[in-house]
C-alpha cells in the first residue's frame, strides 16, 4: 500500500510556538534546514505525482523525507 504522512505542524500556532521554542521567528523557523528553504505543500504534492510515474514503478517500501534536509534529523 502507499501513503503520504502529514505532519501537521503548519499550522500558525504551532509555528508560533515551535519559533519561540527555538528562539526564531517564524520565517527563521520555516527555512530552518540545509537548503534554507521553505517547503510547502506543494512541494510535496509535487513529489507524490513524480513517485506515481515511471520512474519510481518499481519502487517499494521507501520513506522520502520532504524536508530540506532538517537540521534537526541530520
């Protein structure tokens, strides 16, 4: 089976509260990660639509972080 996990915490309150856990502003927090970037739902539609292709049908059991290479993983 396939899926798509979301995670939830774009929310404006929970990115208040993250920000000021971390002691960033909410932008700070947003491109906090390797590639300084946002990334948005869109980006992760994005993703689905290409795994649905070609190139990935014979992909399975992978897990593909949408992240920007969080700093707080690596």
């Amino acid at each position: 089976s396939n899926a798509v996990f979301d995670t939830g915490i774009w929310t404006e309150e929970v990115l208040k509260a993250r920000a000021a856990h971390y002691g960033l502003s909410v932008e700070e927090y947003k491109t906090k990660n390797l590639l300084k970037v946002e990334v948005s739902s869109y980006d992760v539609a994005e993703m689905v639509a290409e795994m649905c292709g070609p190139l990935f049908a014979k992909t399975t059991g992978s897990g593909v972080p949408i992240d920007g290479g969080s700093d707080r993983v690596v």
